[in-house]
C-alpha cells in the first residue's frame, strides 16, 4: 500500500513539474484536469455515503433509545396473550 501511495505522489510530482515546461504543458494539462475531475467525482460519491453512514448511526441509537423508553407491550404485543 505504500509503495502505491509512493508511486502515485512521485507521478503527481512529476506531472506538476512537467507542467512547467512549455512544449508538455499542452500534453500535460488535460491530463491534470482529468485526475482532478476524477479526485473531485471520488469525493463527492463518498461524502454521500458518508452522510448515509451518519444517518445510519443517528438513527439506530434513535431506535435503541425508543427501545428503551417504551414498554415491552409495545415492541412485542404477543406478550399479552394468555394460554
């Protein structure tokens, strides 16, 4: 897993400094651009299941703290049934 990090931190490296070179910053641009959009697209899906886990978590201790407060009646009605 470092070794990938590491590679993909020398590539960005490289591609920033090849954007100062003026004949492959035209080669080089639409690349970046690309890898932005592609960071930017990343983020944005995961923000929304990150908000999803939120909600998920905030309302599963909502539901635990129902379950504590109400009677058993409630949560079981077949309790009340005699034989």
């Amino acid at each position: 897993m470092l070794m990938i990090i590491l590679y993909a931190s020398v590539g960005v490296l490289v591609l920033g400094l090849l954007s100062f070179l003026p004949g492959v910053k035209l080669l080089v641009t639409p690349v970046i651009t690309l890898l932005t959009k592609l960071v930017e697209s990343f983020f944005v899906v995961f923000v929304g299941y990150f908000i999803w886990l939120i909600k998920a978590v905030f309302f599963s201790y909502i539901d635990v703290f129902k379950h504590l407060i109400s009677k058993r009646k409630k949560f079981l009605p077949t309790d009340d049934i005699k034989d």
